[in-house]
C-alpha cells in the first residue's frame, strides 16, 4: 500500500475483486498494521496472466484458499509466480452453511424468496458467521492460518474465499483484532467489501433478475451486514469468553507466538 492511500485501499486487478491490504489501521499504542504482509481477496480461478504478474508484484509466497472442496475443485486458484498454496477448508463441518449457499440460490432465482426472504437470509447469515467462529472445521482451519501467518518466511500472505467478504471477513476481523486494532475500525474495513465487491457483482444481480428472480433478495447475501460480523464476535465472547481465549484456548496458539504475530505485524507510527 502506498503511504499516502488510506488503509482499506481497493488494490486494482483485473477479475480479482475485495483485493485490499490490511495494513495501515491504528494498531494502538502508538503502532499500525504493517503494510504490504496481509491481502484478502476474492479468489482467484479467473485471474488472467496479467492478473497474475500484477499479483507477483505483491511479493506473494502464500495464498490461503478458505473454500470448501466443493467451491474450489471446480473453480481451482490460478497461481502467481513465487507462492504456495495452503487449503483451510473453514466449512467442512457445516450442513448447509450459508456463506457458501450461493450456486444453490443462483440455480432457482423464481423461488429464492422461500430461502431468503422475510428476513431468512440475514438469519442465515447470521448463523453462518457462528459456524465461522466455532464448527470445529472452522478452528481447524483458522489455527492452521495463524501459525502460517507467523511463519515469516510464508509472508507476504493473502486469504480468501469465494467472494471474500464472509470467512475472509471473520479471517480479517480476527487478525486486525489480534494486532490491536479498535473494533470501530475492524467494522470499518468489513464494511468496506459493500463498496469494493458488490460493484463487481452487478451481472449477477442482472442474470438473477432476468431468471425470474428479485434482485433485493440478494443484497443481503452479496453483500455484508455489521450484524454478520457482530454474530461472529457475540459467538466468539460466548463460547471462549474473549479474543485472547478464542486464539490461546479455540485456535490452540500459544501467547508466544501471538506475541511474537503482533511484534511482527505492526510498527510505529511515525506520524
């Protein structure tokens, strides 16, 4: 990220959308998220050669898939030069887990409002954001990105899922929250994904329409609610009692290496 962008700056590449460095946020104390470590995206199966020699130029090593093996088998991430792939299937566990319900909505847009409408699709989502918090798969799949996040020599290092805004979104909150990062703030970037990814999504919303369907029903599920991420944090206090529970007792990383993720991450602010 540039020094004079803001934090939560859409980086611009052509058919990779919600691409976005978490650096630059106040980290407290004096410290800001460092930049140029951690991206989140979409993901990246439709990437062109020049998508990808522009990603190259992030310096990325790592690129963590959050998909299900449903989502990414048929739609495998193409690669830049210089990165490894880690798998960290945060949903394996879920029955019908609504941030990755999309294919089956898009498939009968005339009768999505039974699924979705009267305010079915916000309790979905609401719940999906628990199961993103607590499923044992999800645990499993968040330690695993952790302890690579810490892992200096795996970084530059970039998360996604499919649309990145959901699993990414809690991957997002858990790590600017990690490294001391105000919850407005956090909000502030999830916030963010309605502006830097539902333009991107408009020819969905135009196909669903033209089905039969009402384009409406989808806002809520193509886009992001402070109530999903709210959901996920009330899970979270509930379950583990707090953030530094949920990464020390849910996730099983020691305080070390949290400490050692925070030093790593941050810097002083010298403005």
């Amino acid at each position: 990220m540039h020094a004079t962008q803001p934090p939560g700056t859409q980086i611009d590449i052509l058919a990779v959308h919600n691409l976005r460095d978490l650096g630059g946020w106040p980290a407290g104390d004096g410290r800001r998220v460092r930049s140029g470590l951690i991206f989140h995206s979409t993901d990246l199966h439709a990437v062109a050669d020049a998508g990808l020699e522009a990603l190259a130029r992030l310096g990325l090593r790592t690129i963590v898939d959050l998909r299900t093996v449903a989502e990414r088998e048929p739609q495998p991430d193409r690669l830049p030069d210089g990165a490894t792939q880690l798998y960290c299937d945060v949903l394996a566990d879920a029955r019908n887990a609504a941030p990755a319900m999309l294919p089956m909505i898009m498939a009968d847009p005339r009768n999505a409002g039974e699924l979705l409408g009267d305010g079915k699709a916000e309790s979905l989502f609401a719940q999906g954001y628990r199961d993103i918090v607590s499923l044992p798969s999800a645990l499993d799949a968040f330690r695993r990105y952790f302890l690579v996040l810490a892992d200096e020599t795996r970084r530059p290092l970039l998360f996604h899922c499919a649309t990145g805004k959901d699993r990414t979104g809690w991957a997002a909150a858990a790590t600017l929250s990690l490294l001391g990062v105000s919850q407005d703030d956090v909000f502030q970037d999830y916030m963010l994904t309605n502006l830097q990814l539902l333009p991107a999504l408009q020819p969905v919303f135009d196909r669903f329409a033209a089905a039969g369907g009402d384009p409406d029903l989808l806002k809520p599920v193509l886009g992001v609610q402070p109530a999903y991420l709210e959901a996920a944090f009330e899970e979270m206090r509930r379950t583990f009692g707090s953030l530094d529970a949920y990464f020390e007792d849910g996730l099983k990383i020691e305080s070390g290496t949290l400490r050692e993720l925070r030093v790593a991450l941050t810097e002083e602010r010298t403005t």
